[in-house]
C-alpha cells in the first residue's frame, strides 16, 4: 500500500490548520443541523420494483444508480464536525442482461431460447463516519458573497461489492438457463457464486467534498460534490476470479483471495441556479425566479428545468422568505418539487404520483437551526 498517496488523512488536515489565516469572514454562531439525501435511478424498471427483486414490468433502459446518505452535525464559528452515514450502488448492465434477470425472478416460459452476450460491472460501499468542514467566506462586492466549504469525509465501510462479469447466458425458464462468465470482484457478501470468504477486516473511505454558493442580487449558484477525490483502503478484502459454466464438466474454474485494495470511490457532482424573471408576476409584485438544476453522476446525468417563486409567510411568530420551486427533467420526464427556507428546505422529485411506478426518485430534507 502506497503510503504517498495524497488522500491519506494527515494531509487533509494541512487544510484545516491554515483555514483560519485563509477565510475573510469568519460567522460568530452556533448550529446545529439535520440533513437526509437520497437519489435513486433505475434504466431497466421502476426503482422500488428493482429492488423487489425485479419484480415489475420492465423498461428499455439500462443502468442504475442509487446513493444514500444523513448527518447529524454541528457547526461552532466556520467549523463544522458531523456524524455521517453514507450509501452508495453502481451498476452498469445492458438491457439484455437485465431482461434475462427480469424473466428468471419473475418466473416466466419462453417459447424461444435467449441468449445474450455483454457484462455487468458494479460499485456498491456502504459505511458510517466523521466529516470535518470549514467555511471560507468572502464579500468582493456589494450585496455579493461566496461561500466555499471543503470538507475532510472518513468512513469505516461495511459492505462493499466492487468489480465485473462478463460472458454468454442464455435462458429458457427457470429449469434450463445458465451459460458461461468471468468473474472478477471483490466483496463482503458474495451474491453470484455463494461461496464466501470471511472477511476479517472493514475498509476505510477518505474523501474531499466540497459545497460553495454564489449570492449577488442577479445570480444564485449552489454547487455540491461528493467524493471529488476519494481512496477506499480495504486490507484482506474477500476476492474472486474465476469462470463460472454451466455447459463445461465445471462449475466454478479459478480461485478466491484475499487481497489489499486500493479503490477510487466515484465522484457525484450537484449545481443549481436561479435568477429573477421581472417581467412575471402573478397577483402580486413578487417576481418568479428562473430555476435550473443538474445532477451529474457516471451512470447518468439529469436537468431540472422550471421557476420558483419567493414568497413571505407568517411562520412561527415571524415574517419568513419561503421559496416554492417547481421543475421538470424532460429526458427522464420526472417533475422536481423544492422547498427553501431559512431553516428548513426540502425536495420530492418522480416521474409519477406513485412512486413505486418511477424509474427516478429523489428525496432530501435539511434542518438547521442557529442559535
């Protein structure tokens, strides 16, 4: 293991050590908060009936993604210490290999055999930790800000599947199917040929996340990145490579190891911006705002379109800014419900009412409160 690496947490906190001498502003303020991410996307079906087992009505797409994350966390001045919970599943499938899945789980005859040729690669970890975060403030111009909140993330991991197959398989019903393929991945739980090493040791993730926001009278901008630069250190983690045939004298041709792992955690990217449309107003001097949005992730990418509207409500004994969002994504057709306020925000994106029914979900809910 390459002890050079610069991702190793002593050179994290060479940041952290000169972040006081490097910020302009600094908030006199105690915080605590609250938050719960979640964005799921499924290319073959629905995503709650992928996860049923592949129990649903299947779809021409291909792919999946899905991440999981809450914290609970503190903030003293600009600094912010946080207990983090953190999930996340990758795979790259064809729809051809997704559709041999869908008929064996769902029990269904073919009247002609089907045999396809392709892989599925996967990137699954799960884990909980620590994060460490500093605000860097600045005020260039009048009525503008920047924000910039790089943030030191170490998990201890719990789960991990991490690599590919690839081969022919064919299937007719669910006494006559199999084929041949490679393997090669690492794991705590082997689900493909179920035999197991035990594991004896949990791996460590250390990531760079970093969220900046820009504030002027005409544009507001909020990125967040996750994992921009990662290092998952597994020692004695659970390997296979092998080939696995059902139309050979074997069944399984290869060996299982342990070995010490070195893996890139893929990076998630968020941006948002909005800006005021003058000229639109409805019953009121309030003008909408413009609202676009992008999630960008190596499986695939998404665009929010759309507007939101600020609007002053009596809330809690006080008069409090509260902005309505409203977008839609139209390659995945999936409408994106927010809400902002100075306390709470949240979003709700489908492409349907009934969420079992959506190939695409997204859920996140932040409280925060200063005192």
């Amino acid at each position: 293991m390459d002890d050079s690496l610069p991702l190793r947490p002593c050179c994290f906190l060479l940041l952290f050590l000169t972040a006081p001498l490097l910020s302009f502003a600094t908030q006199a303020e105690e915080e605590v908060q609250y938050k719960l991410e979640h964005f799921s996307y499924a290319g073959p079906m629905a995503v709650l009936q992928l996860a049923n087992n592949w129990h649903g009505n299947m779809k021409p797409g291909r792919d999946a993604i899905s991440f999981f994350q809450h914290e609970i966390s503190i903030k003293k001045n600009n600094f912010t210490l946080g207990l983090l919970s953190r999930s996340y599943h990758q795979f790259s499938i064809e729809n051809d290999f997704a559709r041999g899945f869908y008929y064996y789980n769902n029990e269904i005859s073919l009247d002609e055999e089907l045999r396809v040729e392709g892989s599925v690669s996967a990137k699954t970890y799960s884990g909980m930790g620590l994060r460490l975060a500093y605000d860097f403030l600045f005020n260039p111009f009048s009525e503008t800000s920047l924000r910039l909140t790089p943030s030191i993330v170490a998990l201890r991991l719990d789960d991990i599947i991490w690599g590919q197959f690839k081969g022919e398989l064919f299937y007719s019903d669910t006494d006559n199917w199999g084929g041949t393929i490679d393997l090669e991945y690492g794991y705590t739980k082997d689900h493909i040929v179920r035999r197991p090493l035990k594991g004896e040791s949990l791996g460590q993730l250390y990531g760079l996340d970093l969220e900046s926001e820009w504030k002027s009278p005409w544009l507001d901008v909020i990125y967040q990145g996750i994992n921009l630069f990662s290092r998952v250190y597994w020692d004695g983690l659970p390997k296979t490579k092998a080939q696995v045939s059902t139309e050979t004298a074997f069944l399984l041709f290869g060996y299982e190891y342990f070995d010490d792992v070195i893996l890139h955690a893929p990076a998630l990217h968020y941006i948002q911006a909005s800006g005021p449309l003058s000229n639109i107003s409805v019953l009121s001097d309030t003008a909408f705002n413009w609202l676009t949005s992008a999630r960008v992730t190596p499986i695939k990418s998404f665009y929010y379109h759309g507007f939101q509207y600020p609007s002053s409500l009596d809330i809690f004994g006080g008069t409090h800014t509260v902005k309505f969002g409203f977008q839609h994504d139209f390659s995945t057709r999936t409408t994106r419900l927010s809400l902002d306020h100075a306390n709470i925000s949240a979003v709700l994106a489908s492409q349907t009412l009934d969420v079992s029914r959506s190939q695409q979900l997204v859920a996140k809910f932040t409280f925060h409160y200063r005192f």
